[in-house]
C-alpha cells in the first residue's frame, strides 16, 4: 500500500510537473504569439504611415507641376501680350539714344558700350519684351543717376592725358596730367573750353571728387543756358 500511495505521489508529482511545463509552453508561445502580433501590426502601422506619406508627397508634387506650369502660361501670355508694345519699347530706346548723344559726354565709353548692347538687344527678335524693358529702365535709372552724383576719371583731352570732375550734368571740367591746361566742356558749342582762371576750383573739384578734401562749396565754371549771356 506504501508502494502504490508512494508511486501515486510520484505520478502526481509527475503529472504536475508535466503541467507545470505545459503551462510555460503556453505562457511562451503566448507570448510569442503576442511579440509576433505587435511586431505584425507595427509593421502594418508603418506600412500605412510611409503610404500616407507618399501620397502626400505626390499631391505636393502634382501641386507644384500644376503652378509650374500656369507660370509659364502666364509668363508665354505676357510675352505674346507685349508684342503690341514694341513700338513703345523702340520709341523709349530712341529717346535714350538721342539723350545720351545730345548730352555732356562724360563716360564716353561706358555710355557707349551700354547703348550698343541695347541695340543688340532690341533688334533681336527673338529676345522678349519683358527684357528690354527691363533693360531700358535699367539704362534710364543709371542716366538719372548721373544727374546727381560727382565723380572723377581718366581720359585724353586734345591728345593729352587728363582728369576729369563731373558734378552731375551742370559742369564737366578737366585738367591736364601735366597741369599746364585747365578747363570745362561747353555743350552749346559742343567743344572743350580752356580755363585757366578756374584752375584753382578745378583742382580742388578733382580732389573733393577722388575724396582727398571733405565736401565744400567751390566756384566752378558753368556754360551759360541756351539763350543766355556768357
């Protein structure tokens, strides 16, 4: 009887065991099964977020071709539209030509240049109206500026080497590198003038404009206006 309560503990020793084991079998695959699921639907919830995305990504895409794209329209209307403003364009070109040509010529080269391009400019058919004019204002912009402003450079006067002050475009002055001649461009005559008697002011003009000497008010030669006295 010892023996048979003896091996009945044992088998229900065993028996417990044999739960005990399947009981963590379960608890592990049931935690297997839970790690998998979470791994399953983390992967889903990434999958849908990077789909989101891209989608986004698309509607910008095509929302950004879509204004590209009426942009150019817009811009290719704007050109075609200003065809019928060409002749405007010509006459503004034409009256800066004969402004420059007509005016103190200071900045020989410099004008020059900027005007030869601008005719390149317009008469290449192929450039759009939107170009030149901006380029036209541009030129307008910089003569207006001339109108106000003082500088100084370098160019030969009659064969010599000379310095000139411009003070906007009420005097244009000069003086030899050698300092023997002094003197200002007369327009109504469209020639050079000597003048010694302003060499001192013409000297202190370049100097003022080079910015040796601090601003100050000078006695400059100016050529008398169109109907008035010398």
């Amino acid at each position: 009887m010892t023996c048979s309560r003896s091996n009945t503990n044992q088998l229900r020793a065993g028996a417990g065991r044999g739960l005990l084991l399947i009981a963590l079998c379960g608890v592990t695959g049931l935690a297997a099964a839970q790690d998998g699921g979470t791994r399953y639907a983390k992967a889903l919830a990434d999958a849908d977020i990077t789909q989101r995305y891209n989608a986004h990504l698309q509607n910008q895409l095509r929302s950004q071709e879509s204004e590209i794209a009426s942009l150019q329209q817009q811009v290719g209307t704007l050109d075609q539209t200003a065809q019928d403003v060409q002749p405007l364009l010509q006459r503004m070109f034409d009256d800066l030509e004969k402004f420059v040509a007509a005016d103190v010529p200071f900045l020989p080269q410099e004008r020059q240049t900027r005007m030869e391009r601008l005719r390149d400019l317009m008469t290449n058919s192929e450039a759009p109206a939107s170009e030149k004019f901006r380029r036209l204002l541009e030129a307008y912009q910089i003569e207006m500026e001339y109108g106000r402003t003082m500088d100084s450079y370098m160019q030969e006067i009659d064969g010599k080497p000379a310095d000139l002050v411009r003070l906007g475009r009420v005097s244009l002055m000069y003086k030899t590198q050698d300092g023997t001649k002094t003197g200002y461009w007369d327009n109504q005559k469209k020639a050079w003038v000597e003048d010694l008697d302003h060499a001192r002011a013409i000297n202190q003009a370049l100097r003022i404009a080079k910015g040796a000497d601090a601003p100050d008010l000078i006695t400059v030669p100016v050529p008398a206006a169109p109907g008035g006295g010398s």
